[in-house]
C-alpha cells in the first residue's frame, strides 16, 4: 500500500504542543509522561516532528481507513530516545478531503 501525496504531509505544530506533549492536558498528559521519558519535550518538540515525518517515508502503513471524508493510515516506525536507544510507536495519518494531509496523534 502506498500513500499519496507524502510530501504534503503536515505535523501540526499546536497539536504537538498542547495535546501529545502537553504535562496539563486531560488525554494528552499521559503521552506527554511517555515522550518527556524518551526525551521529547516542549523544549525540542522540532524533533518529535521530525522523527513522526521520517516514520512516515521510511515505513509502510500498516492499516488503512477509509470513509466518505478522510482516508487514515496507521504508520509504525521507531524514533530515538535517551541513550540511543529506539522505541516503536504507532503514528496515525489523516488524509481530509478538506484539509489534506496531517498527522493525528492518538
């Protein structure tokens, strides 16, 4: 399976910050807990986005959803934490019929 239109693919940089690395948001928080220990913080959140991207060229979707008004893919790849070493996690992708291509952090 191949996604198109990879290069239009979008991180938005508020979601990143107030919801998956956000220590105060409701959901958000526990995932924030999980990249702070991985060494991703508000402070270098420039670099969670670029390891969601390269995710995204280097690996296959693994699932694909598809409804009248997105098209959504599930991307799993490895990013770098503390001491060099990697961790696997699940991104999510959003292709919207009115906005186009960004990622969803779940």
């Amino acid at each position: 399976m191949k996604i198109q239109n990879i290069d239009k693919a979008v991180v938005s940089p508020d979601k990143i910050k107030n919801y998956l690395l956000s220590l105060s948001h409701p959901v958000g928080r526990f995932k924030a807990i999980y990249f702070n220990k991985l060494g991703y913080s508000l402070d270098n959140w420039e670099m969670l986005v670029d390891a969601f991207v390269d995710i995204l060229h280097n690996n296959k979707p693994k699932k694909l959803i598809k409804t009248d008004f997105v098209v959504k893919y599930e991307v799993s790849g490895k990013i770098n934490g503390k001491q060099n070493k990697r961790y696997k996690i699940i991104t999510v992708w959003i292709i919207t019929k009115v906005s186009g291509f960004i990622l969803n952090p779940i």
